[in-house]
C-alpha cells in the first residue's frame, strides 16, 4: 500500500472514530475530543486529495580533486560554490541586478588578475578600489566583505582557486588556473601567493577607505 | 580551551559597559556559568568534525524535532499570548472596576505558572535533540548567536521571577498597590516579547542569513541578529500570540461551558467564551497585514524563496491556509450571529437579512481566495482549459484578487462586532441617525474602494501594486476600523437598552465553534510554521549550509499535513491537561450541588449538527 | 420536507448547473476540484445559516431527524427511510469502488506553472538597453525561433500548438510574463522544459534548451521582443524613475 493510501485509511479511521464517539458518548469532554479529532482528520483528508509530489534536494556538490581534469571543470566547481558554501551569491550578482546589495560581479575575471581576486577574498581590506561607488539609494541590508578563507565561510585554497577559475570563466577570460596549481597547493598547504604590483588604473591603492 | 573561554570572558566584559545596570547583574550571573557552556561548545564543535547528524531509528531525526519544535513553539505562543490577554483584562478590570474582568485574568494566569513550565519543558527537550541529532548546525549558530543565548537565559530569569511575582501578589497587591501590579504584569509581557524575538533571530537567520564582517562576539551576533525577516517574524509571531491567546481562552469557555451544571457556571463561561472570542477577532484582524509585510520582505531577500512559497513547490500551504483562515473568519462570525440570536432575545427576525448579507459577501470572497493559482486537473481538463491555468478564473489565483477579498472579510467580520455591538440597543443621541448614515456611506465607498483597487491593480505593473494599492487597501480598512469603533462608543454611550443581554443560553454548537476556532488558529501556525521552514528546502541556513542529512528533501503535503494534524491534537492534549490540573483545586474548593439538572438548551438535533441528545431522546 | 431544505437543495443543484453547464458556454469548462470546492462553500453557507438560531435550526435539521429516526411513521415514509438507509452505504461503496477502479486516464495532476527558478537566475537584469533596433531583432528572432510554437501573434496558438499538452504559453494573457521578471524568462528559455524542478513537471515540457541554439545576446532580445509584442511590461521590484 502506498504512503497516501495508508495515510488516508488512517485518515478516515480518525473522521470513524470522532462519529461514533460523538454518536453514542454523552461525557462531553470525549465529545469535544471526537470533534477535535474529526476537524483534523478533515484537514488530512483534504490536504491528501491533492496530487502528492516531494521535493527531492539536487545531488550535493563534493570538491573532489581527482575528477578535475581541465580548467573547465575547476570553474563548473567554482560555481557551485560561488552560488552555495561560498555565499558569494547572497550579496553579489552577475550582471546588473535589482536586489543585489554589493558589486556587480560581471566581467570582474577579465579586469582583474587572479592574484588580485584572491587577495581581495582573503584580504578584503587591503586594497579598496577607490573608483567604487553606490548609485541611488543605500541598500537596506549592506554588507561588508568578508574573510573568505575564514570562519563562517571557510573556504580552501582550492575552493578559492576555483571560484577563481569560474569568474574567468564566467567574464569570457581564458581560464588561468592550472589544475596544477591546485594539486600543488593541496600538498604545499602554506605556498605564499604573490601579490602582482598592481598597475591597472582600475587598481588605485588607498588602503583603509570604506566603501560607504 | 582556557585561553578561548577567557577571551569569551573578555568579550563579554566588553559587551557589559553598554549595557544597563540591571542587566549588568543578570550578565554576572550568566558569567559564572560561562566556563561550563564554553567547554560545551567546544566539544560540540570537535564532535561536528566526525558527526554531523545523528539519527533516531524509526520515526526518525527530522520527524522527532519536527513534533517537539512545534509542541515547544505551540505552547510558547500560549505561554506569550496569556499574559496579553490576562494584563489587558486586569488592564479593564482596573478602569472599569468590574471585578470578574479581574478575576478572568487571575484565572488565566494560574494556568499560566503550569503552561509555563511545560514550555520550557520543552524547549529543554528541543535543545538536547537538536545537540544531539544535528550538531554541525548547532556548532555553526552557537558559534553565530553565543552573546544571544546569554541575553536569552538572562531574560528566562528575569521572566520567570516576574511571573512569580505577578501571580503570587495577585491577592497581596490589590488596592492601592494595583498600579505597581499592573507595572509588574508590563514587565512580564515586556520580558516575554524579548523571549520570542531574540530565538527569532536565530530561526529568521536560518532563513535569510546576511554576511556577517568582522567584530567582537557581540558585535557579530548583533550583525547577524538583525536579518531582513527578523522583525516582520516578530510582529507577525507577536500578533499571532494574541490570536491564540484569546481563542484558546475561548475553546477553554467553550468546554467549559458544555460542561457544566449551574446556571452561574454557564453564565461565567458564556461571557468568558465572548471576551476570549472578542480577543481573538481584534488580533486577527490586523494579522493578514504584517503577513503580507512578511512575504514582502521574503520577496526582496530572495525570490527564489518567496517562488517557492507562494507561486512554487509549497504554493498548496497556502491554498490550505486560505481555507483554515476562512474557516476561522466563518467560526467567528457565526458565533457573534449566534451571540446576537440567542443573547438578545426576540432578535432574530431583524438580523437576519443582514447576516445572510454578510454571510453571501464571505463566502464569495472565500471563493475567491481558496482559487488556487495552478488547479489540480486531469489530464482532459487541463486540455481544455489550456494548461492548469483556468482562462477565467485564473485571475482569481493572483495576489491582487487574495488581498482584495482578504481586506473585504476584515470589513466585514468587523461590521458583524459591530452589530453585535448595537444589537439590542436603541440610540438616543440627535446625531444618531446622521452618524449611522454617514457610517453606512462610508462603509459602501469603502467597500467599493478596495474592489476597485483590486481590480485596477491587474492593470498595473506589479510594483505600483504592491507599493501603493495594496497599502491603500489596507490603510482604507484600517480607517474604517479606526473610525468607527469610537464614533459606535459614543454612540452606544447614550443609547438606552432596550434588550438586556442574556448569558449562558447560548446553544450547544455555540461552544463547539469556539473548539473549532481554536483548533483552526493552532493548525494555521502548524501549517504556516512548515511553510516558513520548509521555504529553505534542502538548507539548514539558506545559501549557506545544505542539509546532507537523509532528510533534506520535502515531504509531499498530505505527509506535512498529517504531522500537522498530529501536533495539533496533541498540543490540545496537553493544553487540556494543564488546564484540568490548575483547575483541580478549584473543584475540592466548590463541589456544585447535587441533582441540579443539566439545562443546556437542546433540540432535536442531534449531537453531529452540535445540538446535543436530550436524555428522552436517544439516537439509535 | 419542505423550507429551508429544499430551498437549500435548490440552490446547491442551481450552483452545480451554473458551474458545471452554463459557465463553460462562455469561458473554458472548470475542473471537477474546483466545483467541489464552491459547492463545498455553498452547502457550509446554507448549514451556517440554517443552523443560526433555534427556530431556523428545528426548520432545517427537524424534518432530516424525524425522518431520519422513523419515529411514527407509517407507509410510504417508512419505505422511504428504509430506502434511504439502504442506499447510502450503497452509495459510499459505489464511490469507493470508482475512486479505486483501474482506469486507462492518467491520474489528476498538480503541475506548477511558474516554480521556482534556480538562484543562479535569480534577479539577473537585462544587459541590452531597450532600444527599437534591440525590440526589432528581439521580434525577428521571436519569428524565427518561437513563433511556430508560441505564434505570431504571442497568443500560443502557432501552427504546430495544437500538438501540444500543456499547450505553449499564451503571453498576451496578463498571468504569464506579466507576472515574471525578465530573468524568469530567460532562465526558461535558456534551460527549456528539461530544467524545470521537479513540481514543474519537466517531462510534460516541450519547450526546448535553447542555450544549446542560440547565444545569450539573442534570448536577451528575444525577451525584450516578446514584451513589446504582448503589450506587456515585466514584473519589477523597484521603481522605474
């Protein structure tokens, strides 16, 4: 018997049991219980009329390094992740957005090097880009970049380096994250990335100035 | 492990300088337990490495946290929404000087010192499942609210040392000390607000969390506090309390009433089933408002979400909601029909076109709102109405319809209080006769109003709608109620009765609808309580922690229902369980004398059409 | 058995004729749920207010329980009673035995029209400015690629329609795009019937994955010519100054 059947028999047993209680029973307190019973019994049935359907979760994600074999896998990653465990998407949209409380993030793989986004995920203070601006009103719920690599978000190097991979992906940017890269950082955990000097001019140094 | 609990004593430290002195004290208190739930969360955050969930075989983890959660929120709202009512009877009683509004509200708050002990009963359970089955969520809040959980345990202290106070000096502080009693009940409904929203934080987190930056402990549990559906849940949750604080004071009336034996019993339990019910109406009605605030705010977070919840996978909860709603909106209003045909004597005949008025227009709004979107059809049907959208009736299925006839049943469950207000009663005032008039007209343009904003907003972009039409929707009702209640009291002022209100011969059906609306108001926050979890699907803190478990998919509705259902009965149990134990004493102190006849007005109807089977006559 | 009985009959039998037999002379015929559910409304209407004070009560219900009961009655009445005690069991196992009787139509179905879409496609905003060069591609596209299914006059009812169940999208109708922002449609455009969840129903879709033909810059236009087209504005959440 299906899950609906027996729940509809059960059901309808209830509504049974609430009649004859209020039938033949005369204490009141009982009679009021049948009623109470009968309502829901009611409430089940009607909510069981309906066609039944579950909504299954979609398959969870792994970061499993052993099936990475080309750049466009580290990037199929990095979306995932950018859109889950990396929370990037809670504030940031691709493309022009109307709800998105922080900075577009459409083309950024394309204007920025890699080292660059990764110290701006691991280090957000350091280097504000001073050309940025909030247009019109202030958004309701404004949020300050976090520590990616840090507690809540936590995120692994290789983690990183992906999501990397899928922003260059993403901005039509020649993917140049090695999947090298990221084996070697597995077993090097403490590799130092060097930060490129920054010569574009979207990239002026003015340490310590809050975006708002 | 040291070192982590003495940076937490740092932090807190911190955190005292901003606070009150009063809090100050409760803090040191909490402190002294710091390096105990310090450990605690240390452990629980080594244990997250290894287990994530944990399960219970058979009814299972989610099952098993699902019926506590709710069991624990199901009594919390009463154990919130009792003092409400109780202060704001005592509140009457004081300006009124009429002693039974006094001694309802002593009597609700008995109830409430057992109430109040099962809820944290409860809550007890709640946390050590919730510890014990998913520890890596644990782990992750408590890391996110620990600060909160201080301010929590510090208001349960200060909560229930009110509550002692205000119960047991009930007797003790009458008179000249009324005033300081009453401050004290304002404390206990001031300390119990902050009860309800400071755990709303952490499950209005879960659903919309916000990135939170850098700060101390307190700063971070602040920043995460403060999320977008945080205080919609809280006034929606505040108000809802209320809802079921007067109706479940009513079913209370209600069984009581069908129970007992002297006249004075029926008389007592009448006017307690009317006040209960009156309560219960005024707080539903500016529900449907802050739920549409809710939903709104769900919108602007995530779109996603508020897909899934009104348009999407969980659209069918509110198709159930509209039809438990219309039954509370139906249960009310028959009872306030019933109090004017059975209360006022010899009133039938006048009333009745006017309820059949009124009962046509809720019916027809009721269609309109129980219309769902997508309609269940077979494969044939589908063909011919062009998919699962009806051509014509499909209109009925959108917003702009559901808050035009929403907004219409709050007109007129409002002008049915209204009448059973002025029922029996004759104006003497000059002005009488041009202030009904004026009432009427502007009741009929209100009316016509809301209609033709409903209609207009099909026409009109989406945004114009919701930002003015629908608030205008809603100010016109809010107008309607906020005019005439004054203007009917002043009126009513001078009227001179020409029927005098009888209690107690209010027929059996009468407390079975009070049942009935109690049931209904604890099925919709059943109902709307999976609707608000289930919105996250498969997350446990949306966007930002999936739920891996075997559980993370959706139960289909009749399975959610079914759950519904039980909760519900059970909740009932035990609320029928408290109140039967508060109440013992009271039987050893009043043994009602023996051999007076049950005369409860019966008919020949039998017990299903709520009449009830007279001793003659069995049904066989 | 007469007054508010039969009066109540009378207007339960009007609704259900009005329902089922004069509403789809004008408009499409409605589901058998929804007639249910407003003559559910109805039959609780006439029971509220038959039930609503005593005398209307003894009206209504009296003549059902005396007859019901079988006190005193003689004759044709008690055959009557008889009959009736006898049918209705009848009638439930009647049901019963229909509701689960194999049949060869498929089971009634609850499919959602507009779930959900996945937060990848949540609150994307359309690149292309709405110029009239952009709206004349977007429409040219439009009749090339959609118009067969959707037709030219984005009303659903192209040439190859009617081979369709679900029908194509009928978007001059104020519940379809009207109600959906641009980056609804071009998240069903893009991903087509097979990137519905599941309350979407994917198998029943046939619209296509168009990402497969057709790059983004076309669905963009696409979405701006279908607009235009329709007479119809998208769905926005803050206003347009």
């Amino acid at each position: 018997m299906s899950e609906v059947a027996l729940l509809q028999i059960i059901g309808m047993c209830v509504i049974g049991v609430g009649i004859i209680i209020l039938l033949f029973i005369k204490g009141m307190f009982l009679r009021v219980l049948g009623f109470v019973a009968m309502v829901l019994g009611v409430f089940s049935l009607i909510a069981l009329s309906v066609p039944q359907m579950a909504s299954l979760p979609p398959a969870v994600e792994t970061f499993d390094i052993a099936s990475v074999k080309s750049p466009d896998d580290l990037a199929s990653i990095g979306q995932k992740i950018f859109f889950s465990k990396g929370q990037c998407a809670l504030c940031h949209s691709i493309g022009p957005s109307e709800s998105a409380r922080c900075p577009d993030l459409s083309g950024i793989g394309a204007k920025l090097s890699p080292e660059f986004i990764y110290e701006s995920l691991t280090q957000p203070q350091a280097y504000i880009y001073l050309d940025f601006r909030h247009d019109g009103i202030p958004k309701e719920y404004p949020a300050q970049m976090p520590h990616i690599d840090q507690d809540p978000i936590g995120l692994s190097k290789q983690e990183i380096y992906s999501v990397i991979a899928f922003l260059q992906k993403m901005s039509g940017e020649p993917i140049s994250i090695k999947v090298e890269d990221i084996m070697e950082s597995v077993e090097e955990p403490d590799v130092s990335l060097k930060v490129a000097s920054v010569t574009s001019p979207l990239n002026s140094q003015t340490p310590n100035m809050a975006d708002r | 492990m040291t070192s982590a609990g003495q940076l937490r004593h740092a932090t807190i430290v911190q955190g005292m300088n901003r606070m009150p002195g009063l809090l100050k004290l409760g803090s040191f208190l909490a402190l002294l337990f710091l390096p105990a739930l310090a450990m605690a969360a240390g452990g629980a955050e080594i244990q997250a490495m290894s287990v994530e969930y944990r399960d219970v075989p058979g009814i299972g983890s989610r099952n098993l946290v699902w019926v506590v959660a709710q069991q624990h929120l199901l009594l919390a709202g009463f154990v919130l929404g009792v003092p409400i009512f109780a202060w704001i009877c005592e509140l009457v009683g004081w300006k009124t000087k009429e002693q039974r509004y006094d001694k309802l509200a002593k009597e609700f708050t008995k109830l409430l010192t057992s109430a109040y002990a099962t809820t944290a009963l409860f809550g007890g359970i709640l946390l050590f499942l919730l510890i014990g089955l998913y520890p890596k969520l644990m782990a992750y809040l408590t890391d996110m609210f620990f600060p909160s959980f201080l301010v929590y345990c510090l208001l349960f202290l200060l909560e229930t040392a009110t509550l002692y106070m205000y119960w047991y000096g009930w007797d003790y502080m009458q008179g000249n000390k009324k005033t300081f009693h009453l401050f004290l009940g304002f404390l206990l409904n001031l300390f119990a607000l902050g009860i309800m929203i400071v755990p709303n934080s952490w499950a209005t987190f879960q659903a919309s969390p916000v990135v939170v930056g850098e700060g101390d402990a307190w700063a971070r549990a602040w920043m995460a506090m403060k999320n977008p559906t945080w205080w919609p849940v809280n006034i929606h949750r505040l108000i809802a309390n209320v809802v079921l604080g007067g109706f479940i004071v009513g079913a209370y009336a209600g069984v009581r009433y069908l129970l007992a034996v002297s006249r004075e019993e029926r008389e007592h339990y009448d006017w307690m089933g009317y006040v209960g019910n009156f309560i219960g109406v005024f707080g539903m009605l500016p529900l449907p408002f802050a739920g549409y605030w809710l939903m709104r705010e769900v919108y602007q977070y995530n779109q996603q979400m508020g897909i899934t919840l009104m348009g999407g996978f969980l659209a069918w909860l509110f198709i159930l909601q509209a039809m438990l709603i219309g039954v509370l909106f139906l249960g009310a209003n028959y009872y306030f029909w019933l109090g004017i045909t059975h209360r006022i004597p010899g009133s039938e005949g006048q009333y009745k076109k006017p309820v059949m008025g009124m009962l046509i227009v809720l019916l027809l709004c009721l269609g309109v709102w129980m219309t769902p979107h997508s309609l269940v059809a077979s494969l044939a049907e589908a063909q011919k109405m062009g998919g699962t959208h009806h051509p014509l009736l499909g209109v009925f299925g959108v917003m702009s319809a559901k808050m035009t006839v929403s907004n219409i049943m709050i007109l007129v469950t409002f002008m049915s209080f209204i009448m059973y207000w002025r029922a029996g009663k004759q104006e003497t005032a000059g002005w009488a006769k041009a202030a009904k008039a004026i009432m009427g007209a502007l009741l009929v343009i209100a009316g016509i109003a809301v209609v033709v904003l409903g209609v207009w907003g099909y026409f009109v972009p989406a945004i114009i709608r919701i930002n003015y039409f629908s608030v205008a929707q809603v100010l016109i009702v809010l107008f309607i109620m906020v005019t005439f209640t004054p203007l009917t009291a002043l009126l009513m002022k001078s009227a001179k009765t020409t029927t005098e209100m009888v209690w107690g011969k209010m027929p059996i059906r009468a407390g079975y609808s009070l049942v009935l609306n109690a049931v209904m108001v604890i099925l919709l926050m059943s109902l709307m309580g999976y609707a608000r979890s289930s919105s996250r699907v498969h997350w446990h803190i949306y966007g930002v922690m999936r739920d891996t478990s075997e559980y993370a998919y959706s139960p289909a509705l009749g399975y959610a229902a079914a759950f519904m259902s039980l909760n519900t009965f059970v909740f009932c149990l035990i609320v029928a369980f408290i109140f039967w134990v508060a109440t013992l004493g009271d039987k050893a102190k009043a043994q009602p004398p023996k051999g007076s006849p049950v005369d409860i007005p019966s008919h020949t109807a039998p017990a299903m059409a709520g009449g009830a089977p007279s001793s003659g006559e069995k049904l066989e | 058995m007469k007054g508010p009985i039969i009066s109540g009959a009378i207007i339960l039998a009007g609704m259900f004729i009005f329902l089922k037999f004069l509403l789809p002379l004008v408009t499409a015929p409605l589901p058998a749920s929804l007639i249910y559910l407003y003559l559910a409304l109805v039959l609780s209407g006439i029971l509220i207010y038959g039930t609503m004070s005593a005398s209307s009560l003894e009206a209504m219900m009296g003549p059902v329980f005396r007859f019901l009961s079988g006190k005193g009655q003689t004759g044709a009445s008690q055959m009557a009673r008889l009959a009736v005690l006898v049918m209705f069991p009848l009638l439930v196992g009647w049901q019963t035995y229909s509701r689960l009787v194999p049949s060869d139509l498929p089971p009634a179905e609850n499919r959602t029209i507009h779930p959900a879409p996945p937060g990848e496609f949540v609150g994307l905003a359309n690149p292309y400015p709405k110029t009239p060069e952009n709206i004349m591609m977007g429409k040219g596209l439009y009749a090339a690629y959609c118009s067969p299914c959707h037709g030219a006059n984005y009303d659903g009812k192209g040439p190859a329609a009617p081979g369709f169940n679900p029908p194509p999208a009928n978007f001059s109708d104020p519940g379809t795009i009207a109600q959906l922002q641009e980056a609804y449609l071009f998240w069903r455009i893009k991903k087509g019937g097979v990137g519905l969840p599941v309350e979407g129903m994917p198998w029943k879709s046939a619209m296509p994955r168009w990402e497969e033909e057709l790059p983004e810059e076309f669905i963009w236009k696409i979405i701006m010519g279908e607009y235009d087209g329709a007479h119809q504005t998208p769905r926005t959440w803050e206003e347009e100054e």
